[in-house]
C-alpha cells in the first residue's frame, strides 16, 4: 500500500470505523478476479462505505490524495469492468453493504433501491407489495442494482419493457469530486439541460459511483404461458414476432435458437425432453403474461394468435406451457444454452452483439457464412433476443482447433465479427459493456465515439480516478 493509500485507509477508518477498509489480503483476494476468471488484478484495501454520506466523503479524499476507485458490486461483469488495475495503483469501492431498499410506493409504482441490492433481493421485496421490477438475468442472485445501472443491464424481458435506461426513473450519485447528484425526486419534466441520470447509466462506473436508483415498477404478473414454436428459418421467426406485436402487447420474451443448440441442451442436461416431436431448423421461445385477472388466460391468448400463423405454414409446430412447470422446463433449455454448447462443442470465441432487429435474420446467416470462409473448418452460429436484436453469437473451433486455438486465432475471429457488426449497423456490445475486454476494439472500429466519450471523462473526471482502465 503506497502512501497516499495509506493515509486514505487511515481516514476513511478514523472517520468511519474500522469496518470501513478491509485490509487483509485473504479477504480482499475473491474480489480481485473477474468474474470469468480472465482478468486479475491487485488491490491493497477494499472501502466498503455504508451510506452515500460515506460515499461521497471516501471519494473526495480519494480525489484529494489523486488514488484510483474501482467501484464493484456483485463483481458480476462479464468483461473485467469491475476488476482493479494489475498494477495496485487502485482501491476497490464496494457498494454491498449498501443494500436497503429504502422504500415501495405502490401509488407511484416505483421503489428506491441502495446499489448494493442484489436484484433477487430487488425481486423479493417488490412482489411482497404485489409488484415486480421487470428485469432478469441468470445472474440475479449476485449483481446489484448499481452494476445493472451502470452497465445498462438488459434480459429476458427486454422486448416490452426495455433496458435498464428505460427502467430508472432516478439516480443518486456520488461525482469524482466527492459531490452528490441526488435525481430521486422521480420529477417527469425536468429540462434543466443535459441528463446526468442518463449519462451515468451505462458509464461503467468511469464517471461516478451510483448509490441509489428509484426504479419503475409493474403490477405482479397473474398468469403466464410459453410456447415453444418449430421453425424453418430466423427471418420466419421475425415475421412471427412482428404478427404477434401487431395483435397483443403481452408478449414478453422472445427467443431464438437453431437446431443444433437444442441438441446440444438434449445431450448435456439430464432429464431434459425435446419440446416438439418434429424436426425443426429453428426454434423460439415466446413468452405471454396477464397482469389482471379479467385478461384472457395467456395461454388461450398464444393458442388464437398462433393458430393462422401455423395455418399459413409460418410457424411448423407448437407446444404451448400446459402448467408453471412446463413453462419452466421451457425456459431451462434456453438457460442452458451457453453451458451446453462450451460443454458440446468446446472452445469457441462468444460474442455479445446486436444489430437491428429487422438485420438480425440475414445477420446470422451472413455472418456465420463469413466467419466459416475466413476460417474454413470452424463452426458459428447464434441464439439471442428476437426482439431487441441481440445475438450471442459463438465461434467454434471445429476442425480447426486444438486446446491452442483460441490463443492462436482468437483475436483475428474476434475483430472479423466486429467487423461485420459494425457493417450492418451494429454494436460490439449489447449488454455486457465494453470494461476492459473490448475497449482496444472499440477505439479501432469507432475513434470518433471513444474521443467524445474521453472528452466527457476529462470534464467530469479530470483526475482519472474513477474506475481506470474501462471503456477506453
């Protein structure tokens, strides 16, 4: 620990108590690697305030003393944007005892939520006042609300009812000088020039630390049912999602994925059973829900509108939830699909993008076919959300490969996809951010993007004590 590291620790703990600072290193070492296991780094102390008070008191000695925060809630991130520097010039903020749901307003429909709360927990306390947050992901039992602000989370259900950006109605933050924005107020017109929430969601951390959201909130949802639809190719599930929006705004999610992802699912989970009887190219999972009880049964809901699809030969099969366990059971071989494909397949380079909606059909098949004549005995496919556009698009090794074939053309696969991203319009990140993973493939494919984006961190952030190292 360097001076100025020192003396930060020795305040934080004067002014705050000893369980402000941890400091030893056994303690300190789970925190250090990210949450994939590809980046490590070093830090001597990890903050841990309990307020934003405490927060913006840390911060301002951290500003004054000019020494690096990393800001880590769950320490969930997906691309090192929650893992401090190798080099230790950098403590570790935790936001996780900041975890109080500081209030339900069932009026207002909306609940204020600290950053340290885990989103199960966020989930928990809603539906105990018969409402939900509508955001998931398989990672809910450990990211907090902060790290979903400030990576702009996505999931399941983004298809109604949008990202996280279009889920907060408010922010508190803590600024590199140890200021506090406070946007709680849940104010619907406010045109005092730019928004600070919205810029801060998505930042990464690298322009802030939230330390409070006030959060929109839904009626909890009544009924549920999932189809499972068999499918000849992904531009006919696009023209099935377009028909059901065009007649309900109940359909939540809508997912995607080709045969052989299936398959893999069948062969890798135990006790798992295909949900067609048919042979399918392509498979979908659409979700509907009813949030009152005079609202038509969900499942009589898919049955009417899927029936002229299936009678026009745009749908092939479909088996429709029957009960919560058939529906679950559905949704568990879409969650399985990235486990049962690393464990089918093998390495493979995985790529979290999107690109518009309308491309996403002829996208998959282009850029599979690309990928494969670059680089002739792999295999690439992709699964994702229908309706936003997002793709997990993989890359497999195939007969090209060899436990040394990520490290040999892992890169060179990686900038061919971003390439043919960028091309149709795309983004190289869809939900998981750019953290340290994909900041030297952004500066490539958009320069003009990443210096307005520094301009705005110099301004903000003129030490460059927030969060170093990501986006940029």
């Amino acid at each position: 620990m360097n001076p100025a590291q020192q003396s930060l620790v020795d305040e934080a703990r004067a002014r705050f108590g000893e369980r402000v600072a941890v400091t030893d290193p056994a303690d300190i070492d789970p925190w250090l690697t990210d949450w994939r296991g590809r980046w490590h780094g070093r830090a001597s102390a990890i903050l841990q305030p309990s307020s934003t008070d405490e927060v913006a008191a840390i911060v301002a000695m951290a500003s004054q003393a000019g020494v690096p925060l990393v800001p880590q809630g769950g320490n969930s991130s997906m691309v090192g944007g929650a893992t401090p520097p190798d080099d230790g010039s950098a403590l570790i903020l935790s936001l996780r005892r900041m975890n109080r749901v500081r209030s339900i307003e069932p009026g207002a429909m909306r609940s204020t939520a600290e950053a340290g709360v885990i989103l199960q927990a966020l989930h928990e306390a809603v539906a105990a006042e018969g409402m939900r947050f509508p955001l998931t992901l398989g990672a809910k039992g450990s990211a907090t609300v902060g790290g979903l602000v400030s990576t702009n989370a996505g999931g399941t259900q983004v298809l109604r009812f949008g990202t996280m950006r279009g889920l907060v109605d408010g922010l508190q933050v803590v600024l590199p000088d140890g200021t506090v924005h406070d946007g709680l107020s849940g104010l619907k017109k406010d045109n005092r020039g730019y928004s600070l929430d919205q810029l801060l969601i998505g930042a990464e951390g690298t322009l802030g630390i939230v330390t409070a959201a006030r959060l929109k909130l839904y009626p909890s949802i009544n009924a549920r049912a999932v189809a499972w639809l068999g499918l000849a190719s992904p531009q006919a599930a696009l023209d099935v999602l377009r028909a059901l929006q065009a007649s309900t705004d109940r359909v939540e999610g809508f997912e995607i994925m080709p045969r052989e992802s299936l398959e893999a699912v069948l062969g890798h989970v135990p006790a798992t059973r295909p949900p067609l009887a048919g042979d399918h190219p392509w498979h979908a999972l659409v979700e509907a829900t009813a949030d009152r009880r005079e609202d038509d049964p969900p499942a009589d809901l898919l049955t009417r509108l899927l029936a002229p699809l299936i009678e026009r030969g745009l749908v092939g099969d479909a088996a429709i939830s029957a009960s919560e366990a058939q529906a679950e059971a559905f949704w568990r071989i879409r969650d399985s699909l990235s486990e049962a494909e690393r464990a089918t397949f093998g390495p493979a380079t995985q790529h979290d993008i999107s690109v518009p909606v309308g491309a996403m059909p002829l996208f998959m098949a282009e850029a599979a076919a690309e990928v494969e004549r670059a680089f002739p005995g792999t295999h690439a496919s992709g699964f994702g959300h229908l309706g936003d556009g997002n793709i997990h698009f993989h890359v497999r090794a195939g007969t090209r490969g060899g436990a040394d074939w990520l490290k040999r053309e892992g890169g060179d696969v990686v900038r061919l996809v971003d390439d043919l991203v960028t091309a149709a319009g795309g983004s190289i990140s869809a939900v998981h951010g750019i953290g340290q993973m994909k900041k030297d493939e952004l500066e490539r494919l958009s320069p003009d993007r990443v210096r307005q984006l520094r301009a705005i961190k110099a301004a903000l952030d003129p030490k460059g004590i927030m969060n170093p190292g990501k986006l940029f």
